[in-house]
C-alpha cells in the first residue's frame, strides 16, 4: 500500500470537510426549507362560498371606516367587543393558573395569585389549556398567536434573529379597518411588525439576568394608557417570569414573586374605571396568554407537556363571561386562539390559520350566529385544504341548493372525506335556514354544530401535521454527498491506522501484545453499529445518554481486564527477588519494601487505579443528572443537591473549584520549565478560579435584583484572561520553549534520544504541545464552572478527572492500545459527559441563562457562541485534551530515523484528527438517512428534528476541535522546525 503524504492527508481531509458541509447544506436546506404560505391577505370574499364570484366595491380603494361597515354588512356577525388587551405572560404555565389533570392549583400558586383566582371562580374570567406546537420558544409561538399558523421548525433559529412578518395576521387585518394598536414589552413585536404600533416601548426579551426592569418598563405606561381613548388594541408582553425560570426554575421563590407581579397586573386591568365604565361604552376583552410553558429546571423549547401548556384566559371587563363552570378548563389549541378572536372583532379569519373556533367563547351569540361563526371558519379551512389539494372532488356540489347529505360513513380518501364532513355540516345548516326560526328544533343547531366541528377537527390536524412537500432528489443529493465524504475519511483512517500498526510493530518488537485487543476493537466497531441503529427508535433517541453510559463504561472495563492480564507476569519476577532480602529485626519495613511497594509502583497496577477512577467518576457523572424524558423526574445527585440548601451547592462548587486549580497545578508540574512566562500563566490559574468564585457568587447574591454590574465586571475581566493567556500560549510557546540539546527532555516525557541531533525538535515539541494543551484543558474547565449552573460544577471535575486518568493510562499502556481505540475512547467520554452535564436531545435543555454571564446587553452572536461553549463543554474539553494525548502517547510511536516535518506532523495528528471526523461522520449519514425515512413520523418534529440540530452542532463542534488541534500542532512543530534547524546550523 503506497503511503499517504501529509499534504495528501490534509488536502483530503480538507476536500471531505467541504463535501460534507456541501451535502448537509443541501439537506437541511430542503429537509427543513421555511414554512410555505399562501401570500395576501384574507378580505371579503372570506364571507363568500368558494364559488361566489366576488361582488362590491374595491377593498383596496375603501377606508378603514368603510372597509370595517363593510365586514359588518356581509359577515352576519357583529362584533363582540370592540376593545381588546392583549396580555402576553411569556413562559407562564397554564398548570400555574388551571391546575392538571382536573385537579386544582398548587395551593402556593392560589396564593401567589388570589385576584386572578377569584375572577375564575365567579365566571367573570374563563381559561383554557391551550396547547403549543413545538419548537416552544417565544418567535413561533407568537406568529402563531397572531396567525394561526404552525411555524417552520427552523424558526427556532430565527428566533434570534426575528425578521419582519409578511403572511396575513389578526394584526395586520386589525391595522386594516382602522384599529390603534399600542405594544409595550418583548421587542419581538417590533421586529415583526415594523411600523404597525401607534406607540408602543420595546425591551429585550433575551438578556435573562433581568426580572424586574423588563417588566417595570411595561407596567409603567398603564397609567397613562388605561385613561386613554385613542387606541383599540393594547399589547403588554411580560417577560419577567420567563427570565425568573431561566434563571432559578419553576418552582423557585422568584417564580412565586413574579406570579404576584402578574396577579397585581390582572387586578389593575379588570379594576380600571376608565375600562370598566368607558364614556365611549366601548366592550373591552382582556386576554391573558402565555406563547409557552417551561421546564422544572426553568427551560423551553422541547415538546413535553410542561412545555407545550400554555395558558389562555379571557376575562370580560364589562360582566361575565357567558360560560358554565364545568367548562372552565378545557384544552385547546394554541392556534385556536386566532379565529376566535378575529370572528369575535369582526376581522376575517387570516388564511393560513389552521385554528378552530373555542366554542365557549359564542355562547352569547344567537344560533344563528353560532352556525354562522363556524360556517365562516369551515370556509376559511376547506380553502387552506384546498391550496393543498387544488382538484378536491367537491367540485361545484358545495354551490348546489338542491346537495343532499351523504349517507356513508365519511371513511375514503382524505380528500373524499372532507368533502363528505363538510357536505354533511353543510345540508344540515341549509336545513336549519329552510325552518322558521323561532320554530326550529334546538337539536337541528347541536347536530349542525356538532358536524361543523367534526369537519373542522379532522382539517385542523391534518393541516397542523402536514409538512411542506420535500424535494427528494434534493436530499438524495445532500445524503450522496455525505456518504462521500463519510468514505473519504475512512479510507484515510483506514491507510493511516495501517501505517500506524506497521510503525508501532517495527518500534516496538511487540506483536503478541499489539494483537491482543481484537476484544476492544471489535466492541468500539460494534458498539458503534449499536448507536447507530438505536437512532432509528424515537425512545432510544430521548434516552441516548444510556448508549454512550453504556459503551464507555463497558470499554473502559476491557481496558481494565486487558491491564489485569499484563499484571501477574510483570510484577511476580521483582517480588521473588525482593525475598531475598528478608529483615527479621524489621518484618514491616521489609514487606513494605519488597511486596507492598512494587505492588503499588508496577506499571499495570497504575494503569488498574487509572481507569478505576474512570469508572467510578463516569457512574458518578451517570448518577448527576436523570437525563432523557421519561424519567427525567427521577431523584438524582444535582436535585438532591437543589433540595438540600444553596449552601451545599456552593460547597460542592468551592471544593470543585479548588481540586480542579490542584489538578491544573499537577499537569503545569510535569513540564520543567522556569520562564516567567510560564509562571505568569500557572499564577493566574488561581487568580482565574478565585475570580469565578467571586463572579458567581455575586451573581447569586443579585438573582432578584437588577443590576449585575459587579459580577458583569468580573466575567469580562475573566473572558479577558482566558482568551489572552491561551492565544498568548498558542503563538508564544514555541518561539520561547528550550530546544534540547543531544535528546535532553524537559517536559513529561522520559524518553531520551542521545546522539540523535536531528530529534532536539521531536523533543522540545512535545513540551510545547504538552503545555499548550494543560492550558487550553484547565483554562477551558475554568471557564466552565462560570458558565454552567452551579450543579454542574462537580460534573466539570469529574469530566477532567476522566481525561487526565485516560490520557495518563494510555501513555503508560505502551503497545497494549491500538491509538484510534484510545482516541475513539475519549470520543466516547466526551459524549457521555454531554449528557452527565444535563443535556438531552430535546432544545429545553439548552442552557440560555449561562450565555449571558458577563454581558450587559443582548448580543445575538456572543450569545450563540456562549449558548455553544456551554452545550458542549464536554465534546470540547475531550478534543482540547487531545492535544495532551499528543504530547504524551503519539510521539513516542515515531521511528528514530529519517523523520520530516509532514512525516512527523502526520504521525502525530493523523488519528487524532481522523478518528472524531470519521465517528462523527457515521452518525451523521446514519441519522440523515434515519429522519429522510422518518419524515412522515408522528414524532418527526417533536423527537427526531431537534436531535437532527443536536447532531448538525455537535459536527460544528467537532470541525472547531480538529481545527484547533490541527492547526496549534501544525503551527508549534512548524516554528520549533524553523528553530531547530537555525540552531543546528549554528552549532555546526
């Protein structure tokens, strides 16, 4: 087999790279394109049957006073009320205000909101379980607030980044027959309606340190607008108890405190003489919505029912509402908030809506509005179907007076069968008409109702569930891509991992140990296959932190029974020489010496203590956090920790804080180095520690109030440090570290090389890797713990703990460990730790609160890049480390002889660039094909699309870390290259 060059390996690795995000564009581009929608708006031909032809003016030519007589002419509803206040309660679950399952409230949730409570109770306020689509993040949820229509899935991403809302919208139709909107809170309304509000005050709903100011700056302006007369529809959108989850959960004292908040709020608005005995007698509806739900742990974003349960409660500010007491609490859907309300006020349905109407809220109405109201609806979803299904065998039946009710069972094709519900609701409305009304029998209305309904449901989940139509060559083309790529890097895995078996065996003379493993390497490849196959089950999907628990512990205990195999041969001959030297007058000393002491200082008993320590600290980090969903409610160490006090939560962060700048001390021990630069760098590894506990603490000192300035200071004085000391390393190091003369080793290694001139650089790099990975390990740990929650600082600990003890047995194993099981094993440990830190594949679990530790205002790109850093401290942390492993393990495998820099650079970051790239690879391709055949799923959006981003970010991350390894031990090899041979030349 012909050897691969360096330049060969990197230009095809780079070539793979690109190919692969060439095919992952192309798929998620066509596998997730935004959600198509019909463009325009709805007018009055949304009170026409589909085959009217339009009659009447000009919409576009009339005015707003006109164009709203005009509704109320053709509609055949009037308007219900005429005022509205729309209060938006971001992250409020319904739960807290309706209780579950029938049952009532916590009686802490009665307390934080009595006023609230009370208006429920005496039929003046009426509520709903209203049910939110995932991704439930505040972007969607309120586009589908106001439109009716389920968001793309990748809106999740633009949620950062809101652009203006063009499709039709109850604003937008309100804006139309003249009404004055006003919007005070989430500046997310600014954003998507741009120019609509007649004043409205915006803040920024994701700078989540803040709770009260964002909300204080929307309560300020009610006094000056409640007595005000020039407006018709008011938006205030609360973001206080959103940020109050985020930052402390949902059962937090400071979620009890802004539900009081809230109540005070609801009181003011029902309690105002200017609404309550307007001069203008305007009937005014205040509606109290949530875009979402949220976690225990304060998060969003995921399907669970925590998440999905938001809240929707009308209050009437003129009487009661017209709505019995049993009826109270039902469940609805999000998007059935919108055709309500635009019926309600006297606007069409807007056309994409894919809501129903909520019953109870037209009991006021006459029968005859009631049929009315949900013919218009019916109308407004048969023409949705229709952009769907443009040949829909109605045909001009639905027109004919002379339809006659079908008699089957509805039961054909979606398309007859819609047809068939609606021909049904229809005959038996015409029916109702063709009575005398005050005659007609009240059934005849429950049957017209009831089979209006029936068309409408069966419509509205089809709608909600149908995805836009994929262009599948499209995604053929991305998965092709992919599959290159994948078989690009794994032909050169395979070459170099030839190329390394060939070398490790001439150096090393031990084939009978090197052949050993087929253990090992058979279980990382099947376990390999395990995980990929277990992606294509949405269970195992929820719960993949049991897989990665499972290979690496299972993994580490071959390793372990590998080292106990080497343990009897090497240490019995050094005992039977110790007896010899048996001492009567001193039997202790002489056991110690000749039986205890070897024990303790043979190679493989460290090797056993080693991944002991790997084992006990993964089973620990299992037992951290009950991952998953289904049994993410279980008891485990970070909620036994929450529920003991604040106090052993900070205890465990000092004691975590203290052993890692201990850890980080013994790693910096290990290069022998004296400059004071050096010194600089391991001196403010304990002033960065002592800082972040600073930080934290004052931070958990301010939770409940405003200002953060101090700790802000101190997390930017500390990002400062970090960025400067390891860019600083990385670029200084190899110009300023010894070069070794005649194969003097300064750094970990043991490894001398006397006579070999041409090896003083082979040396001095591996110190310098050495000393650039501690501080890229320790540094990057370091600021972890001031990301992260406090919980998970001993997580973080334990995560360093794993990868010193693996690096350290791998570098003591010699041949025992073939290097692509070694680096697959810390691959392993990184996605295991990902888990162990608390995250899941669903988006409830990212952590936002973290991303804006140190900032004073919202940045959306430094944000994401700390939203990253936290998500996946662990998978980072595992490739930094890598560097390490290089210093200590790769380098000694090199022949002794005629070694240039590609042959040295490709022997020492070949597999440890290759291997990540190549198991990353697989997971991709497998779970890309795993969601093309999934794509009609139930669980398609809720499970198998957020692990698919989950997937797309853990490759980002995985390209970051090769980078950095690739290109810091390109960089430093190719300066201490240069040196080495100037220094050759002048000592010549």
């Amino acid at each position: 087999m012909t050897s691969l060059s360096c330049e060969k390996l990197a230009v095809w690795t780079i070539v793979a790279i690109l190919l692969q995000m060439v095919g992952l564009f192309l798929f998620v581009s066509a596998f997730f394109p935004m959600k198509s929608a019909i463009s325009g708006s709805s007018g009055p031909e949304s009170y026409r049957l589909l085959c009217d032809r339009p009659v009447g003016p000009d919409v576009g030519r009339l005015l707003p006073h006109e164009l709203r007589s005009l509704y109320k002419e053709i509609s055949g509803i009037q308007p219900v009320f005429e005022r509205v206040i729309l209060m938006v309660v971001d992250g409020l679950p319904a739960e807290f205000v309706l209780g579950r399952d029938g049952s009532p409230p916590a009686y802490s949730m009665i307390e934080a909101m009595p006023y609230t409570h009370y208006l429920l109770s005496n039929g003046i306020a009426t509520g709903f379980h209203a049910k939110a689509a995932p991704p439930t993040v505040t972007m969607p949820r309120l586009k589908a607030l106001v439109s009716g229509a389920i968001s793309g899935f990748l809106d999740v991403a633009f949620n950062f980044n809101t652009q203006a809302f063009e499709d039709d919208n109850l604003l937008e139709q309100l804006h139309r027959i003249g009404w004055k909107i006003l919007m005070f809170g989430d500046e997310t309304w600014i954003k998507l309606f741009p120019g609509l509000f007649t004043r409205c005050d915006g803040v920024s709903s994701f700078y989540v340190k803040d709770t009260t100011e964002v909300d204080y700056n929307v309560s300020r302006h009610l006094e000056v607008e409640l007595v005000a007369d020039d407006w018709d529809l008011m938006i205030l959108h609360y973001l206080g108890l959103d940020h109050a989850g985020h930052i402390a959960g949902r059962y937090s004292t400071l979620m009890n405190l802004k539900l009081k908040e809230m109540d005070g709020i609801i009181k003011m608005l029902h309690m105002s003489a200017n609404l309550q005995e307007n001069p203008v007698n305007k009937h005014t509806l205040l509606v109290v919505l949530s875009d979402h739900g949220m976690t225990s742990s304060g998060n969003h974003g995921g399907s669970s029912f925590e998440e999905t349960d938001s809240l929707a409660m009308f209050i009437h500010l003129n009487g009661k509402m017209a709505v019995s007491a049993s009826d109270k609490y039902k469940t609805v859907n999000q998007v059935d908030v919108v055709p309500t309300l635009a019926l309600l006020l006297g606007v069409p349905i807007p056309q994409n809506n894919v809501g129903i109407l909520i019953a109870d809220m037209f009991n006021s109405l006459t029968d005859e509005q009631k049929l009315r109201a949900l013919e218009l609806s019916s109308w407004q979803l048969l023409r949705l179907v229709q952009t769907h299904f443009p040949k829909l065998p109605c045909g001009g039946h639905l027109c004919s007076e002379s339809i006659q009710e079908d008699t089957g069972d509805c039961d054909d094709s979606f398309e007859a069968k819609i047809c068939c519900l609606f021909r049904k609701a229809a005959v038996l409305h015409r029916s109702w008409k063709s009575l005398n009304v005050s005659a007609a029998d009240s059934s005849r209305v429950q049957h017209a109702s009831a089979a209006y309904f029936q068309f409408l449901r069966v419509s509205s989940e089809w709608l909600s569930r149908k995805t836009t139509d994929k262009p599948l060559k499209t995604l053929g083309s991305g998965i092709f891509v992919m599959v290159v790529s994948s078989s690009i890097l794994f032909i050169l895995l395979i070459k170099l991992c030839n190329e390394s078996t060939l070398q490790t065996l001439n150096c090393c003379s031990q084939e009978s140990d090197y052949c050993k493993g087929r253990l090992v390497e058979s279980f990382t490849a099947i376990g390999i296959l395990i995980h990929v196959f277990s992606l294509g089950a949405s269970s195992m999907v929820e719960e993949e932190q049991y897989i990665w628990h499972f290979l690496t512990s299972t993994l580490y205990i071959l390793f372990l029974h590998r080292a106990v195999q080497f343990l009897p041969g090497r240490t019995a001959p050094f005992i039977e020489n110790q007896r010899h030297t048996f001492d009567s007058n001193n039997y202790f000393a002489w056991f110690f010496k000749s039986h205890l002491l070897p024990w303790l200082y043979a190679n493989e008993v460290f090797q056993i203590l080693l991944i002991i320590m790997v084992l006990i600290s993964g089973r620990v980090l299992r037992g951290w956090h009950q991952g998953g969903v289904n049994w993410a409610s279980l008891p485990d160490i970070s909620k036994w920790l929450e529920q003991r006090s604040t106090f052993a939560v900070r205890l465990v962060e000092t004691v975590s804080m203290v052993l890692l700048v201990i850890l980080g001390s013994f790693c910096y021990s290990r290069v022998k180095l004296r400059t004071p630069f050096f010194g600089l760098v391991r001196l403010l590894v304990y002033v960065s520690g002592l800082l972040v506990l600073l930080c934290k603490a004052s931070y958990e000192k301010q939770t409940s109030i405003g200002s953060h300035h101090w700790g802000t200071f101190i997390a930017q004085v500390i990002y400062a440090t970090v960025i400067s000391v390891t860019l600083v390393m990385a670029l200084v190091s190899p110009w300023t570290i010894p070069i070794a003369n005649r194969g003097t080793s300064l750094g970990p290694s043991s490894t001398t090389l006397p006579g070999l001139p041409a090896w003083f650089h082979h040396v001095a790099a591996k110190d310098c890797l050495y000393s650039i990975g501690c501080t890229f390990v320790i540094y990057w740990c370091l600021l972890q713990l001031l990301l992260q929650q406090p919980e998970n600082s001993g997580p973080i600990l334990l995560l360093l703990s794993q990868l010193l003890a693996s690096i350290n047995y791998f570098s003591t194993a010699g041949t025992h460990n073939k290097r692509w099981i070694e680096v697959s094993a810390l691959y392993f440990l990184g996605m295991a730790g990902h888990f162990g830190l608390g995250n899941t594949n669903t988006l409830a679990t990212v952590d936002v609160a973290g991303a804006y530790m140190g900032l004073s205002s919202y940045s959306a790109v430094l944000t994401g890049i700390l939203s990253f850093m936290i998500t996946y401290a662990s998978m980072l942390l595992f490739l930094l480390g890598l560097l390490i492993y290089i210093s200590l393990r790769d380098i000694d495998m090199l022949p002794l002889e005629n070694v240039d820099l590609g042959s040295f650079l490709k022997s020492m970051m070949g597999l440890p660039c290759l291997v990540p790239l190549s198991l990353n690879s697989i997971v991709l391709v497998a779970f890309t094909v795993v969601l093309l055949i999934m794509r009609n799923h139930l669980f398609v959006w809720s499970v198998f699309s957020p692990k698919y981003l989950y997937v797309c970010a853990t490759t980002v991350c995985v390209w970051v870390g090769v980078s950095i390894i690739a290109g810091t031990g390109a960089y430093s090899c190719l300066v201490i290259f240069v040196r080495s041979k100037r220094l050759h030349l002048n000592t010549r």
